[in-house]
C-alpha cells in the first residue's frame, strides 16, 4: 500500500510539473525537465513569460510562489534548484538563481522597493524601483530569509534563518542577522 501511495504522488507532482511546463512554453519562457510543484505551489506570470527560464529538477514545495510584477521582469533559475514551503521570490525587474541553490522555507526574495522620496505624496503613489537580485551557484539560504533588491549572495554562502540580506554576501562566507552580517566562513584557514 505505501509503495502504491508513493507512486500515485510521484505520478501527481510529475503531472503538476508537465502542466506548468507546458504553460511556461506557451507563453514563451522555458522549463527544463523534471520540475516538481507540490500542493498550492505555483507561478503567477505577467502579460508574457519569455523571460523566465527554470532549469531541470526545480523543486517548488508548498505554498511556494515565483511571480513576475512587470512584463518585462525576468527570472532564470539553474538547475536542481529547491525552494522550500510558502517561499516566494517576486522580479520586478531580475532575478537570477545559479545551480544547486537551496532556498529554506518561508524565505522572501524581492527585487523591487516602493519609492518613497516625495513626502507630499502618499508612497502608495509613487510607484516602485527594481534592483536586480543575483544567488550564485549552491548558495543556502535559511528559513525566514529575506533577500531585498540590488544584493549578491556568492557562490556557496549561507544565509542563516530569519536574517535580511540587504548587503552583498561574499562566496563561501556565513551571516546571520537583521541587517546580515557575517558571522564566519566555510573556507577552512
């Protein structure tokens, strides 16, 4: 019975991930093979998706939203990417994810900001600014993460849970905090 159940849910999450494939074509973006999108997991694309890109073995857990605001915002996620349960990641101009990537729970990466300058003005009304967003290649991102735009998370960093990364992360190093700070590296001296 358990291997059976096994089976229906592969069978399942392969079917969610053809159909989002399917659709990304026939709005002219691109999805590799082998993406899985668990229950409530899904992509809300504006006017056109020629400029996603998502690369095989995309894992989209539950709840777990990619959006595009703008119609020319663009998001390129690598390959074996895992983006954990009600996580989002919202490109008003560009995000970018490298190979390997792991994206913890809960974690929040957003390129864009609301301009707030004019103090006449309510900041509802004064529309927004993209900064883009750049996560190299088998980054680890923790639970709760908040990624804001303009930043660089290096190639191996990780990013300890519930920390706001509003500054460039250095590869292979380790921050935690609000803002984040680094806290150590994986180099070993």
């Amino acid at each position: 019975m358990q291997k059976l159940l096994y089976i229906v849910l592969n069978s399942m999450l392969a079917a969610r991930g053809l159909f989002w494939r399917v659709l990304v074509r026939l709005m002219g973006g691109r999805m590799a093979c082998g993406a899985r999108f668990y229950a409530g997991a899904r992509l809300l694309l504006c006017s056109r998706a020629g400029q996603i890109k998502i690369g095989r073995d995309f894992r989209l857990l539950r709840f777990a939203v990619v959006n595009t605001v703008e119609p020319t915002a663009r998001i390129v996620i690598g390959d074996r990417v895992h983006m954990g349960e009600s996580s989002m990641i919202t490109a008003y101009e560009s995000v970018e994810i490298g190979d390997d990537v792991v994206i913890g729970p809960q974690t929040i990466i957003v390129d864009a900001n609301h301009c707030w300058e004019d103090l006449s003005r309510p900041i509802r009304v004064q529309g927004m600014r993209g900064r883009p967003i750049r996560i190299e290649q088998g980054a680890w991102l923790g639970g709760h993460v908040t990624v804001l735009g303009g930043v660089t998370i290096g190639r191996g960093a990780i990013v300890g849970a519930g920390a706001v990364v509003t500054k460039d992360v250095a590869p292979e190093s380790i921050v935690a905090g609000v803002p984040a700070k680094q806290i150590g590296s994986r180099r070993k001296s």
